[in-house]
C-alpha cells in the first residue's frame, strides 16, 4: 500500500520536509517511490512546494495521505480539484472553480479568510454546483417524459387507427358475407319458383294431353261411327233376308203337310 507522508531533513530544530509517496511499510526516512514537494513549517507564512499533478495521480491510485499531507494537500485545493474532477468537470471547469476558490480565500485586499469563512464558499459552491446539476436532470427528466408521452400517443393513434382499420374490414366482410347471403337466398328463391313453376306447368301438360288425347278419342269415335252404322246396316239387310227365307221353307212345309 502507498501512503502520501513527510520525510524529515534539516538540522536538529530546524526541520523541514519532504513530501513523498512511499510504502507504508517503509522507515520514514528510508526509501521512497517518488519525491512530491517540499514543506517548511518555520517560515512566517508556511512555505509549499507541492506537484499536484503527482499528487492527484497517487491519490487516483488509492494512495493513503498521512494527517498533516491531508491537511497540506486541502488548503493547496488538491482535494477539492480531486473532488470536481470526479464529478465529471471539464479543465477548464476545474480551473476556474480552484482560481475564484483561491481568491476567495486570499481575500480581495489579501489579507486570508477563516477557516469558516473558506467552508461556508466551499458549501455555497457545493450548494451551486448540485442545484445545476439537479436542474440539468429536471431538465433531462421533463425531455425524457416527453418523449415518453410522444411516443405513448403515438403508439396510441396508431392502435386507434389499426382498430378502425380492423372495425372497417370487419364491417366490409360482413356486408360481403350478407350480400353473398341475400344473392344465395335469391338464387335459391329464383329456384324455389322455377321448380313451383315446372311442377305447375306438368299436370297442365298432362291435362293438355289428356285433352288432346280425348279430343282425338272423340274424333276417332266420331268419325268411326258411320262406319259402325254401315256395318250395322250391312249385317242387318242378311237378317231380314233370312227371315223371308225362313218363312218361305215354313210355308212350304205347311203345304206339305196338308197335301199328306
């Protein structure tokens, strides 16, 4: 593990510091992994020389800062510029926050604010930074609720449309399968008076043919009945001739009789 320190030089009470990215198994003065800036506490105003580049490169690694570096690196805005950077903030972003944090904690005539004074910017920022990011979501919220609710209606419209699609083919088949219904029944009731019509007109042809078969009876009859007369009179006229012949042979016999 890697741990962010102070490695002691200088005559005895007169130290000062290097701060250093070391094993934490190490002395703290043995061997280090990379030398990161120096620390004078004796100076009027405590004199800093720290890379933080470096610094936020070993913290990004999960480097552990000792207390006093932790202090060091926070009044120097190392941790804060750590801190924006992993709220996603462009450089130029980072920056400009660091510069006007700077300032605001030299003060405008230079002389430096309060511990309290340097806290409550830091919150007002803070405050600033999620109130503008909060607004970005509503913003984003209310776009994808939009959106949202477009694509909702438009779903909609588009189920409407395809049930009165629907509703209208059904109602074209229907009034197909009833006009196919109402032909079928014509054309079975067009049939129904064709056969009434043919089982009407056969007994009336039976009963023109009888007729005609009796008119023809009838004049057959009619016109052998002179005929039938002829014949009659034919066979009568032998008859009358027979009865002459009978008497004859009668009268004759009679004679005979009395002449015995």
């Amino acid at each position: 593990m890697v741990k962010l320190r102070l490695q002691r030089h200088g005559r005895k009470k007169k130290p000062y510091y290097h701060i250093v990215a070391a094993d934490a198994r190490a002395p703290r003065d043995g061997r280090i992994i990379e030398d990161l800036g120096r620390y004078n506490p004796l100076q009027p105003t405590d004199s800093i020389v720290l890379n933080e580049e470096r610094a936020m490169y070993w913290l990004g690694t999960g480097a552990i800062p000792s207390d006093t570096v932790r202090t060091i690196l926070k009044k120097e805005g190392v941790l804060y510029r750590m801190h924006l950077k992993r709220w996603g903030k462009s450089d130029e972003e980072i920056e400009q926050t660091i510069s006007e944090w700077k300032a605001q904690k030299a003060g405008a005539n230079g002389e430096a604010k309060s511990a309290a004074d340097i806290r409550k910017a830091e919150i007002e920022a803070e405050e600033a930074r999620i109130r503008k990011e909060e607004e970005e979501k509503a913003k984003e919220a209310a776009a994808k609720a939009k959106a949202e609710a477009e694509a909702k209606k438009k779903a909609d419209e588009e189920a409407v449309a395809a049930e009165q699609a629907a509703a209208e083919k059904k109602k074209e088949e229907a009034k197909a399968e009833k006009e196919s219904e109402e032909k079928a029944a014509e054309s079975e009731s067009k049939e129904e008076v064709a056969e009434e019509t043919v089982a009407k007109a056969e007994p009336e042809a039976e009963e023109k043919e009888e007729a005609v078969a009796a008119e023809g009876k009838a004049e057959e009859e009619k016109a052998a009945e002179p005929e039938a007369e002829q014949k009659e009179e034919k066979t009568a006229e032998p008859t009358a001739e027979e009865e002459t012949k009978s008497d004859d042979s009668e009268s004759e016999e009679a004679e005979e009789k009395k002449e015995k």
